[in-house]
C-alpha cells in the first residue's frame, strides 16, 4: 500500500483485521479501578463489560499524544502519505490532539502528506469507513481521492443504535442526563443515533424484539442500495442479538455482506453491556 491508513479503537475493527491489513493503531485508554489499559491491547472488550456489570464505573481518555507524535514523525520522515480517520470529534478529543501534533510535524516537514480526518463516526460506523479507506489504498487510489472518498462516507454513514441502560451514556456525559429518560419503566429501549457527531436519542420502544424491528425500519427509510452494501452491526457482548438483527436484515432486504464485530473497551465503556449498533450508508450518497 502506497498510502498508511490510521486508525483509533473507537473504530471497533477486530485487532485481527488492523494487523492483517497493516493499519497504524491508536489505542484509546480505559481506566478500571486506577489501572490503565490500551483498549484492544492490554484489556479485551468483554473485561470492560463484565467490571460494569460489577458495578465498576470504567473511564475513558483519548490515545496518547507521544504514541502519535511518534507514528506522525516516522511516516513525515519516511515519506509515507498517511490518512488518520479519527474517531468522531464530539465524544473524544482525540482528533484535536491529532490537528494540533499534526500541524508541529508539518513545521518541521513541510512536505509530509498527512491528513487528519474527523470522521464524526464511531464505533463499527468509523470501522466501516477505515476498511474502505484500506481498500481505496491497497487498490492503488490517488491520496486526494482516497481523502475525497472518505470525507464522503463519514458524512453519509448511519448510526442506529439501542442501549441497555442509558445510565452508563448519562454517567460518562455521552448524552445529557435529562436525555436519560428512561428511568426504570419496564423494558423501555431506547433508539439513538448520531448526528454530525454526537449522540443523539430519537425514540423510545418498548422491548427488545420491537426495538430491532425498529431498527430495520429506520434502514428502510434511511439506506440506500442496501442489499449491495457491507453492513456493520456491532454489539456490548451480546452477539446472539447481534445476529439475530443480522437475519431480520438478511430477510428484509436480502443483504449477504455483513460485518459483526465486539464494541471495543473504549465505547463498550460509556455505552455498557447489551449495546447493539447497526451501520449502513444513507440515501444521500449516491451511486
């Protein structure tokens, strides 16, 4: 590949694809009990959501500022046109920190080709769009449109997703705590999406199987071409609804390209166990 493609653990890519396809990763942190771990390195996800179900309150921070001036100053060095697509801009600052060492490689190497990209996605939905990024490269894409391709997608990939308990968002600040509306009614889902970034609460639905019907609905709305399309579908440990999401899409819509994947430390964290997300690009994108 002509072209370094970065990414951070708020995408969600199985760590298995990232080395397979010599992605650079950035790992965001979590916090348990006074312990930092690298999210995906030194914790695995299920770890996270086991300490929640505990009643441990994990915490979060961005990717290491010295990891990144490092990756940043090798690639400027070694002349590698890099893109890192960070993780969404409104619930980590990690692509500010990225902007800002960027710009002090860029003093000392003019010339370096590295464009930091904010995604204002997350999870598999940011997962989605590096996996693109990867192939647009390893097919032998020109930089400016590998960079063009991707703003694109970012802006046009749908986020639907349902939580077991907003109170882990609310608690983490990823939603207000007035959008944490839940309380303890029976059995009450609630349906989130994202919007230019953040997390934003659409609906409430009661139980669970009417809450991912739901969500196949909001795809028939939103999607476009969906049947032709890779569809990503990440889950808090709880792959067996996570599958069954996947067969209602199969006999909705007939899709046969599915990416499943575990929701990683770092936004298993803020989001808790039993947190299903389904990823699909919209209508306005076009073919």
């Amino acid at each position: 590949m002509n072209i370094k493609i970065i990414a951070d653990s708020g995408c969600d890519l199985p760590l298995s694809f990232i080395q397979e396809k010599q992605i650079a990763f950035l790992p965001l942190a979590v916090h348990i009990n006074d312990k930092d771990y690298d999210d995906q390195l030194t914790i695995q996800p299920k770890q996270v959501y086991d300490a929640m179900r505990a009643g441990d309150v994990p915490k979060t921070s961005q990717a290491k500022p010295s990891q990144m001036e490092e990756l940043f100053m090798t690639l400027a060095k070694e002349r590698i046109p890099a893109i890192y697509i960070a993780f969404s801009s409104a619930l980590s600052g990690t692509y500010q920190t990225a902007v800002m060492i960027r710009n002090e490689v860029l003093e000392q190497y003019p010339d370096a080709k590295l464009t930091v990209i904010d995604s204002k996605c997350a999870s598999l939905g940011l997962g989605l769009v590096v996996k693109k990024a990867v192939e647009l490269a390893e097919s032998g894409t020109a930089y400016e449109d590998v960079v063009a391709t991707i703003e694109t997608y970012c802006r046009h990939m749908e986020h639907i997703f349902t939580v077991d308990d907003l109170q882990y968002l609310a608690r983490g600040g990823r939603v207000s705590k007035t959008a944490a509306f839940v309380g303890g009614v029976l059995n009450i889902k609630p349906l989130l999406h994202v919007e230019d970034g953040k997390l934003i609460p659409i609906e409430k639905v009661r139980g669970r199987k009417k809450v991912l019907k739901r969500m196949v609905e909001l795809m028939q709305e939103r999607g476009a071409d969906v049947q032709n399309q890779l569809i990503g579908i990440s889950h808090g440990d709880d792959e067996q609804t996570a599958l069954e999401l996947k067969a209602m899409i199969e006999e909705t819509f007939g899709c046969k390209q599915f990416f499943i994947s575990d929701i990683g430390g770092a936004i298993g964290a803020h989001a808790g166990p039993g947190t299903i997300a389904l990823f699909f690009l919209n209508k306005h994108l076009g073919h």
